[in-house]
C-alpha cells in the first residue's frame, strides 16, 4: 500500500469485490489472529504489527528462505449474517 492514510475498510471493499459478496459487513479483516476495526488506518495496523511482532535480536536470512518474519499477514474471514 501506498497510502497509509486509507484505512482497513479499504481493503474489505477490494475482497467484496473479488468475492463477489454485496458488502463489507460479510468480511472481517484479522491482523495475529485478531479482528481489525475498518476504520483504523493501514499505517496505525502497520505501526502496531511492528510493536507486537518485531523482535530486538537481528534475525539472518538467505535468498530461497521464508519471509514470514518480515511480511505482515492479514487474513479474512467471512461474516455470517445473525
């Protein structure tokens, strides 16, 4: 993302889109296994996956090896209606 400023509303409206749902109210967005308010900016989710995940030790990678540590993963999960 560019734009830190768009919030998370933002990225519930693209999988709408994709999914083919008729709003965002179906989707929840979730950052480490917790919800995410739509509201929230893209960079203030960024600010506090850094807080909660990084660690103080220097991590040594190589090419070909897994960027889970340094990639923040944002899952979906559909919203059943009541």
């Amino acid at each position: 993302m560019r734009d830190g400023n768009l919030p998370v509303s933002f990225i519930q409206k693209y999988l709408v889109k994709k999914l083919d749902l008729t709003n965002e109210a179906e989707v929840e967005i979730r950052c480490q296994g917790e919800a995410v308010v739509p509201t929230l900016q893209l960079q203030k989710l960024v600010e506090l996956w850094l807080r909660t995940a990084s660690t103080s030790k220097r991590v040594a990678t190589s090419v070909g090896t897994s960027a889970k540590e340094f990639v923040m993963v944002l899952t979906y999960t559909r919203v059943q209606a009541p």
